[in-house]
C-alpha cells in the first residue's frame, strides 16, 4: 500500500516571521524618531544663528549711520551693564538728539532686542586693533572671556551675542569645544 502524501500550500506567515517583521519595523521607525529629533534641534540651532546674525548686522548699521558717536567710542560696550548711563531720555528722539544720546538708544534698544529675540540672549561690543576669529580665546564664561579679549583699541569694532542653548534653559551660558554641550555664540567683526 502506497500513501499518496498531499501538500498544502503555506498561507500566511508563522509566528517567528512575524516578529522579526515587528523588530526591523521598530528599529526603523525609532531610527526615522531620532533622526527627526537631530533635524528639529539642528533647526532651532541654525534660526537662532540667523537671528543672531540679523541682529549684530542691524548693530553695524546703527553704528555706521552715527559714525560722530562711534568715533568717540560710545558704542564700546564690554560688559552687559555698561552703555546704559547713556540710555535715552524718551522725549529725544522727539526733539532731535545728540550723536551720544543716539548712541544711548541705540545701545538700550538694540541690548532689548537681543534679550527678547534669543533666550538668556546678552551682547558685549568691543573696539579691537586686532580682534581674535578663533573660537577657542573665547571658551569659558563669556561674562569674564569676551571683555578680556578687547585692547579698546583701533577703529574695529567686534560684537559678540551670546545666548543660552542647553534644552533645559538653565540661564548659565558657557562656551565649549564641544559643540553639543556649548550654548551659543555669534561674532561679527566691522568696521564703520
């Protein structure tokens, strides 16, 4: 006697199959979740970039439209308190100013822009003969490493914006080698 064995065709998928289609799925969708989390924080890096660099130009523009004032060096502003014994009185700018008390408000509504526009944001200006591009002379606490930086010297002016860049807000701004770790720092060299 002669067993006739009959095959069926398999339909569907087993078990095993279906969980290594579950685990390539996962592991591609949490790859598709990181990579959308670096391209958001990348995004917000390169707006706050660019709104730094909008407003250290908008600061050369207002220097070089009152050179009288920059000449005399009332926009040298090495620390975040200074410039503002200069602030304008708010009925100036109605019956005309002097170039220092221009300089006065630009120097408040400039500082005020950089405050709203950028968290913890902070700007320090500086006239240098020879101002440093290298990132690494101005590692560490800005508040004490961008001052010291400036000879108050020469016809060029240097502006550094600062801002806080760590996710949590913490307010401390430090800057570092590490990009991952360092909050942000935007410098801009002209002459008026």
């Amino acid at each position: 006697m002669r067993f006739k064995v009959i095959r069926q065709k398999q339909k569907g998928f087993n078990l095993v199959e279906n969980l290594v289609t579950l685990f390539v799925l996962s592991v591609g969708l949490l790859g598709v979740a990181g990579m959308q989390a670096v391209a958001m924080k990348t995004q917000q890096t390169s707006h706050f970039y660019h709104k730094a660099l909008s407003l250290a130009q908008g600061f050369s523009d207002r220097v070089r439209a009152n050179m009288e004032a920059a000449e005399a060096g009332a926009y040298d502003l090495k620390s975040p308190a200074e410039g503002l014994s200069l602030a304008l009185d708010s009925d100036c700018t109605n019956t005309g100013c002097t170039p220092l008390e221009m300089a006065g408000h630009d120097i408040t509504e400039w500082r005020e822009a950089v405050r709203r526009t950028l968290p913890k944001g902070e700007a320090y200006v500086c006239q240098d003969s020879t101002p440093s591009q290298d990132p690494e002379d101005y590692f560490g606490d800005p508040f004490t490493v961008i001052p010291n930086s400036c000879d108050g010297q020469g016809d060029i002016y240097v502006v550094h914006i600062v801002w806080d860049m760590d996710p949590k807000r913490d307010g401390v701004v430090i800057l570092t080698s590490d990009p991952e770790k360092s909050d942000g720092h935007y410098m801009m060299v002209f002459e008026p």
